[in-house]
C-alpha cells in the first residue's frame, strides 16, 4: 500500500487524552498530586490526589484549575497539609478547598470578569499570634482604570490571606512586590524570600533577576524588608536566572545561563558557587509559571532535569563534590518535564519515554520509574511505535540545525519496495522551546499512516545552551526557515523521504515559520498548516499580550527603527510567492495570535484562487484544549494532505 495511506488504528480521537505535556505536580507530606487537562471535558484542568491503583478527582464539577496571568499561565493550584489552593479558570479568582469541603473564594471579585488573575501559588505559614496562613501569588492586574493609567496589565506579588478576610476586603490583600514588568517563582524560608524579576524587552530566557528580602509575617499584614539581587542583577552581566529555591540549611539554589548553559548555582549568604558545571541544560525555557526542574533529596543531593544533545533525564548533583558533573540516572526516561522530591527519596516527575507518553510517574533512589497516571489505553502495544533519532544536520551560512527523525511504521503494513515516503516537517512553537522523544501521539499519527516526520529544533531552540538560543536573534524568518529547507535535502540526500512530497506544519511561533517557509522564494514544500500562526508580524506587535509585547525586539528588532524588517519577514507581505495548496485553524478567542492574523492570510490565498482549508474554532484560545476541535483539526490536515499531494487511494481508509 502506497506510504501515506496505510490503516490505522490510532485514531483522532486517541489525541484527545488528558494531557500531561505541562502537568503541574506537587508533593505535600508523602502524597504525590498531579493536574491534568481535559479535553472531552471542555479542556478543563482537574487536580488528581494519588492513591494506590490510581487517582483521585479533587475539583468538583465547575471547577478547573488554571491561571491566565501572562496568558500561558502556571502554578495555578497548589497543596498544603491536604488543603489545596487553585486559580479558577471561569473567573481567575483564588480558591480554597479543605478536605470533605466546597470550594471558597479567598481572594476579592475584580471589578471586570477576570481583572485579577493569579498564578505561581505557595503557601506559606502565618507567624507569631497570628495564626492565618497565606497564600503567595503573581496576580497580574487588568482594571480598566489601571490600564488606561499604565498601558498595560501589571504584575505584582501578593500574600492572599487563607482565612477568606479579602473575599469582600480587597484591602486585606497585601501587596508585597509591585514595580518590575514581571514577577515570578516566590519562596519562602523562615523570615526571607527570594523570587525573580524581569524588565521589557526582556523575555524570562534572556535576562532576569533574582531578588531576595526580609518577609515579616507577624504582623497583621506581611510586609517585606530591602530588597537586594543575588543573581543577574546590574552587576552581572546579562543572564537568564530562574527557579530560586531555598535548601534546609538557608542557602538558595538557582538555575543560572551565565556559563552558556542553565547550570545549578548555590547562594550562601555572601558567595554563589556554580555547582556542577556542565555543557547541558538543567532547566527547561519558563513560558508558564510554577516550573520546578531541580529538588533537594534527603541525603542532601540534588535531583535535577538535564538534557543534553536532544535527550533529557534525571540526574544527581553531589554539592559535597563542587566542580563534578551531574550523574545521569539510568530510568529509560528521555524527556522530563518537572520534578519534586518525596521525604523518602524518590522523585515525582512528569516525564516520558520512546514508549511512554509525557505522564506522571515515581522515581526510586536507584532509578525505578513506577508509573502513577497509567496511559489513556489506545489498544496499541508498542510494536506500533516509531523511534525518533535526534540527529545534526548542515544548514546555511555553515550553521548546524537539530531535529529528530521519525521513519513511518506501521507492524501492519509491509511499505512498497523502493518507494521513499512523504515527509510532514513538524516545528514547535516558542520560538524558545524544544521538541522531545517521549511517545506523542500526534507524531504517531502521521508515522502509522506511511509519512516520515522530522522534528526540528531549528535555531533559536532551546536544550542546545544560550549560544543556541541566540542565534536566532534578527534572524527570525531567516535562519529557521533555512533550517526547514535545509532539513528536507538532508534527509532526501540519505534517501529516506521523497522530496516532491513534503509538508511543513507548526503552532504559534511554528505556525510563523510555516507561512514564511510557504511564502520563501525557495520554498521546496508542496504544501503546508499553519495552526494558530503569526502572518503580519507587525500585527502582532499591535495586538499581542504584555508578556511578548517586546518579544520581537530580540527576534526581529527595536521599532521603529526595523520597521521595514518586520514587513520584509512578514508572511502576508509575500503572499504573492504562495504557490502552494495550505490549511489553516485558528481559535476564535486567541489573544497571543488573534484570528485577524489567519484570516488574512485565507483571504489573500483565496484571491489568488489557491486551494485554502480554513477552520475557526469557536471557544478555543491559542492551543486547542477541547476534544472535538483536536479530532477535527487532525482530521482536516490529514484528509487534506492526502488530497493534495496526490495520495488518495481508492482502498485507503477514512481518516
């Protein structure tokens, strides 16, 4: 059967499982819990308590556990002593559920539907004759009246007091950091606090602070001392700081770019020591709040992610050992996510494998996964599954792109002698994010049906050091879309995809570099989808939210000085070089890449009488959460991919 035809039994509708990809976790005492996102329940959040043999649902009906602040939200629910703490969705206000209880507000109703939302939540004890616990929060503000005064959303960090005092009080609310454009990643040890800090232009993976001060808690209301940096302040030099963590003893650990890489570093009061030193990142790009990539263990090592050279893992640091590398742990896990210490020693994570899906899972001191969220049950054995292999490959101006490539497999279907399969280029959003080799579903999707698929980390991603990163500065539109082109030669040089037969598709920020690879005066690709992607890139700097508003300075250039850069790089400018048949899906409520953007582009593909699949899902943000928007957008692409690069056979099956 010809490749790009072959029956499948993983449908569609397997893609819809609860998603785990950026599962939030939490330990409280020897309970692990975790979050998961649902998309045949409207793509709600549930917070799940572990017991044995699986799970157990906290929020009631109504409920769902999610943060908007910066739009990406995170940290939206956190545990303490079996009370758990969360963001609704449905109005972004604070909420505390006790065991056997309802849900109760504890934070004021805004004066608009959402005006305060919250994220990055940790409770923190009250202190001395004052027995009311707290709750810390990024709560970023969208009053009207602020807004008019200050042009944009404004992020502070607030103790939200448990008792419930500030439901109807919103004076009882302290605030105890406003000032920077960004806070994040609060926490607390005895009387201190550290958390981090950043300014526009700056995005949180280029430069950023970390701040630490006196935290008076037995007062009234909690009130902090001066403020001083510890890292990355304006006596450093430029670097990303993040996760701020304090150990038992009162130092404060931190994931530091300063060497090149995100490498661990210890604060003691006077003195910061870089840890372990290694060319391999320790911490993952902080698009969401309330990210954990390191942990203390009780035999005082530090449990942390590492990924190096496209394969990340668990790894232990030896602080009695400075200077030594990471030991990489031997679990079969090839991405983790997060991570958090249990008192007995193992580790919480949300990692996944060649065969096991992103999930929740427990590591034992000597590296036994036991998997805690058992995987939505597809029916499939692992017979079924393609293995990616992360490989370099020669790109322009003598640059080395990374990806990772997917043959088609399929144990039912013995491929045509000879023949070379379709290739889907498949990019990630971001554009600081990477791709990784746990089991995914919606790769396995294409894989199983005969086409071959390539991964790319093109440049600018992250898990390759800060040099890596940024060499996509000025050179968004440019170096990752060589990248694209180049990674289609490569592999039809080692013969292992037909060349005629590529398709580029992406989300986001990979959505851009779709349109702009489709609309490149070398395209190669036949055709292409673009879900949810930038076309007017100064559209989008008009329209998109306070946390990337500046984002395109580092990526493209300052305004107005690189106007004519934005319209050169924009997609839409070059909608007269489009050629090629092109898919697009859109949700009607995104506010990072608002739906204007993809209908302009249908619109100008329909002028040019181009064959244009155009579908808005109505509800859906940026990212599609709810199930029957996930079966049709994958049914859709496919459906047109086989029609267009002439795969239609008459004994092929339905999508």
């Amino acid at each position: 059967m010809p490749h790009g035809c072959w029956p499948s039994r993983l449908t569609a509708r397997m893609l819809t499982v609860p998603s785990l990809r950026s599962a939030e976790i939490q330990v409280d005492g020897d309970t692990c819990w975790w979050g998961e996102t649902r998309p045949d329940e409207g793509g709600r959040t549930q917070v799940v308590r572990h017991r044995a043999g699986g799970g157990v649902d906290v929020l009631p009906d109504g409920f769902s556990a999610r943060s908007r602040v910066h739009e990406y939200g995170g940290g939206a629910w956190t545990v303490d002593a079996g009370t758990v703490v969360f963001c609704n969705d449905a109005d972004q206000r604070v909420y505390r559920l006790d065991p056997g209880g309802v849900p109760t507000a504890v934070s004021p109703a805004p004066a608009v539907p959402r005006g305060w939302r919250h994220g990055d939540l940790r409770v923190v004890p009250g202190a001395r004759g004052h027995g009311v616990r707290w709750v810390l929060a990024v709560r970023e503000s969208h009053n009207p009246d602020l807004l008019a005064r200050n042009g944009e959303p404004v992020d502070e960090l607030v103790a939200i007091p448990l008792d419930g005092a500030a439901a109807a009080d919103p004076a009882a609310v302290a605030v105890l950091v406003t000032g920077p454009d960004f806070v994040s990643s609060p926490c607390v040890h005895g009387e201190e606090i550290a958390w981090v800090q950043w300014n526009h232009p700056n995005m949180p993976f280029d430069s950023t602070t970390v701040m630490v001060a006196d935290l008076h808690l037995d007062e009234a209301v909690p009130r902090l001392g001066p403020a001083r940096p510890v890292a990355g302040g304006p006596d450093d030099p430029p670097q990303s700081v993040l996760q701020p963590r304090w150990s038992d003893d009162g130092d404060l650990w931190f994931v530091s770019d300063r060497s090149g890489w995100w490498n661990l570093y210890r604060w003691d009061g006077e003195r910061t020591v870089h840890v372990a030193p290694v060319e391999a990142e320790l911490g993952l790009p902080p698009w969401t709040l309330g990210g954990r990539t390191h942990d203390a263990l009780p035999d005082g090592r530090v449990v942390t992610v590492m990924v190096r050279d496209g394969l990340g893992g668990l790894a232990l640091v030896d602080p009695s050992r400075p200077g030594t590398e990471p030991r990489r742990l031997d679990t079969g896990l090839t991405s983790v996510q997060r991570i958090a210490a249990l008192p007995s020693g193992a580790v919480l994570a949300v990692a996944g494998g060649p065969t096991l899906p992103l999930t929740t899972v427990l590591v034992s001191p000597d590296g036994e996964v036991e998997v805690l969220r058992e995987p939505e049950p597809t029916g499939l054995d692992e017979s079924w599954w393609s293995t990616g292999r992360p490989f370099a490959y020669p790109s322009a101006d003598g640059r080395v792109a990374r990806a990772v490539f997917y043959p088609p497999h399929n144990p039912e279907v013995t491929p045509p002698e000879g023949a070379r399969p379709p290739l889907v280029v498949m990019l990630h959003g971001g554009p600081t994010a990477q791709t990784d080799t746990a089991l995914r579903y919606p790769v396995q999707y294409w894989t199983t049906r005969g086409f071959a698929v390539a991964d790319i980390d093109y440049t600018g991603s992250t898990g390759y050091g800060r040099g890596y990163r940024q060499a996509l500065d000025g050179r968004w539109g440019v170096a990752d879309v060589e990248d694209c082109l180049a990674v289609v030669r490569h592999l039809a040089a080692e013969g292992l995809v037909d060349p005629g037969r590529a398709a580029i598709r992406g989300g986001s920020a990979g959505g851009f570099t779709t349109l702009a690879a489709l609309t490149h005066s070398d395209n190669t690709f036949a055709t292409g989808a673009s879900h949810y992607g930038v076309a007017d890139l100064m559209a989008l700097v008009r329209d998109t939210h306070k946390f990337e508003s500046h984002y395109l300075e580092r990526l493209i250039g300052p305004l107005p000085e690189a106007v004519d850069v934005y319209r050169e790089r924009s997609p839409l400018t070059h909608v007269d070089r489009l050629a090629v048949p092109l898919a697009l899906f859109q949700g009607a409520e995104d506010a990072v890449v608002p739906p204007e953007q993809s209908r302009a582009i249908a619109d100008a593909a329909a002028a040019r009488g181009l064959d244009c699949e155009y579908v808005e899902f109505p509800g859906e943000q940026h990212g599609f959460r709810m199930a029957e928007s996930i079966v049709r957008a994958t049914e859709t692409e496919l459906a047109f991919y086989r029609r267009v690069l002439g795969l239609a056979d008459p004994d092929a099956p339905p999508c």
